[in-house]
C-alpha cells in the first residue's frame, strides 16, 4: 500500500489516509519514551529544498527524519545557485547525482513537487506548493481531530479566512471530507472560491456560519503575500469581521467548539491573545502532531522491506 510520492490529498484513497492517521499514533508515543529514536530509516538520506521561508514545516519533517535515524541536509536556495539563474531541472539533476532518498520540496508554483518526482527516483513529499497543496498539513490536522473525535463522521469542521490563496484550505477541507466530516467556508465573498465542491458551504457571515453549529473552528492567515490586488478594504475590518475577537471567543468557548490554525498565528488578527491559552485551542496540539504525521510519512513511503516491527 506504498506509494513513491506524497504530491497531494485527492490522488489518496480514504484507506491511505486512515493508515497513515494510525501509523502517527505508535510514533506519537515514541516521544514520551527517554530515547526518541527508532532505526526505520537508517543509512537513508533526506533533503529539504524550500524556495519559500518555512519555519514550522521545515523544522517538523527535519526532527521527523532524524528520529527515525535519517541523514538529514538542507538546501539552502539563498546561498545555492539557483539565485545565479540555475533551473529546478538542473538542481534536481544535481540533487539526483547524489543519490537522496527523499525530498522534501516546497515551492511557489503549484506543480514544482509533480515535475520533480517525475525526473528523479527518490520519494518526493509535497511540503506546499503554490496555492495548490500542502498534503502533511492536512495528514497533521487529520490525527489532530481524530485525537478529539475519534469518530469524526458527522462533526463539523468550519474553516475562517483566506480560503482562495490557502493550499491549506485545499487539502485539509479535502482530507476531512474523506473521513466523512462536514466542511464550511467563512470568509469575505472576494475569499470565498465559489467553485469548488458543492457539498461544502459557504458563508461570508459570521453569524450564519455559527448558527451551523461547528464541532471545531479552523482560522487561516490572511495570506498578503499571495494577493496580487486587495481583497478586503484593510486587516482591521477583516478582524471585525472575520476574527476571533473577545466577544466572539466567549461565545466560542461558551459553546465548547475547539480552535485550530496552521501557523503562523496572526494575534490581533486571526484571533486575540485569549484563545492561544484556551483549553481547547488546539495549535500547539498540532505543532506536535506535526512531527508523528511525518513521521508516519516518510515511513510509508520507504521501500517496503519487510514487516512493521520498529515500535515494538
């Protein structure tokens, strides 16, 4: 049930999905033990080659690799010769001479992962491309709702912002989808894609959106860097709109629904500072997540040489 590439969430089959969900679990656990590792990648080389700044999905798929004892090296694209003009094609070739494993790859063109994993042998792992996909995204969210509902057939997933620029948006709305989750978009109407899936709806008022009853509320980042034109008059009016303001959070909280955000969080914007130490505000959750959901990742898509006893 292997596959060579993760490029995206649609091309996955439910089962893929939900053994991947329950592969993280096992490795989740790993981290309360006093020695962190398992040998599953041994002697494996992994490369990380991100044209776009990253912090929290760079650093979660290195820590992932090294615990399960991969050789772990990052190309630096600022200091390579890409700036000089060099093609991705001639970087891969490159990368290819050196005989990696896997690559990881995050780019600002959809469809750089697909063309890359079309000419080398190694694994290639989507980590964000474009607005396209961003698929261990959506895999981290996934384990991270099925821990709070481990039935999540039938909840409610509401997700708030910038849903046109949002590879997030994308793949996460596709995996809950494939578990069976309800899906709703918020956002202003020039934010909201009115084409897409007609079984997720679509709001651009709060209240309305509210009155759906959300099990869980997702906020995303107003993404400036990938509008070319303004989308909404400024920040301030989005966040009175759109934002988890004080008086919107008590009625959040008062209702039990949980939070979740990809990161990074815009505080003042997207939420006010309550909500990051409310009890069911569950970002940290999936920071954490992250790493297992990798984990789970680059385990699947190893070469399969045998029985799955690492953890025991």
């Amino acid at each position: 049930m292997t596959r060579k590439d993760l490029l995206d969430i649609e091309s996955l089959r439910r089962e893929e999905i939900e053994h991947l969900l329950d592969q993280a679990a096992p490795f989740k656990e790993l981290f309360t033990r006093s020695v962190k590792k398992v040998p599953a990648l041994k002697g494996k080389s992994v490369l990380t080659l991100f044209y776009e700044p990253s912090t929290r999905t760079l650093s979660s798929f290195e820590v992932a690799a090294k615990r399960l004892s991969a050789d772990v090296t990052t190309f630096d694209v600022p200091q390579s010769s890409v700036v000089k003009g060099e093609s991705v094609r001639d970087t891969i070739a490159t990368l290819q001479a050196m005989r990696t494993d896997y690559i990881i790859v995050r780019n600002q063109m959809a469809g750089i992962p697909l063309a890359i994993a079309r000419a080398t042998k190694a694994s290639v792992i989507n980590a964000g491309d474009g607005a396209h996909a961003h698929p261990t995204q959506a895999l981290l969210d996934g384990f991270t709702f099925k821990e709070v509902f481990p039935e999540p057939a039938g909840k409610k997933l509401l997700l708030v912002g910038d849903i046109l620029h949002s590879r997030v948006a994308r793949s996460t709305s596709t995996l809950m989808r494939k578990l069976g989750v309800e899906v709703a978009w918020l956002g202003p109407g020039s934010l909201v894609p009115k084409h897409g899936p007609s079984e997720i709806k679509r709001f651009t008022d709060y209240d309305e959106a509210m009155k759906w009853s959300p099990d869980a509320i997702y906020l995303l980042r107003i993404q400036m860097e990938r509008q070319s034109a303004p989308f909404f008059p400024s920040l301030r009016e989005y966040t009175k709109l759109y934002g988890v303001t004080q008086e919107r959070f008590k009625r959040i909280s008062d209702q039990g629904i949980y939070i979740m955000h990809p990161g990074p969080v815009n505080r003042g914007v997207e939420l006010c500072d309550d909500v990051m130490t409310y009890q069911r505000c569950l970002i940290d959750q999936q920071v954490e997540n992250g790493i297992a959901a990798r984990m789970a990742v680059l385990y699947w898509l190893k070469p399969n040489t045998g029985e799955n006893t690492i953890l025991a």
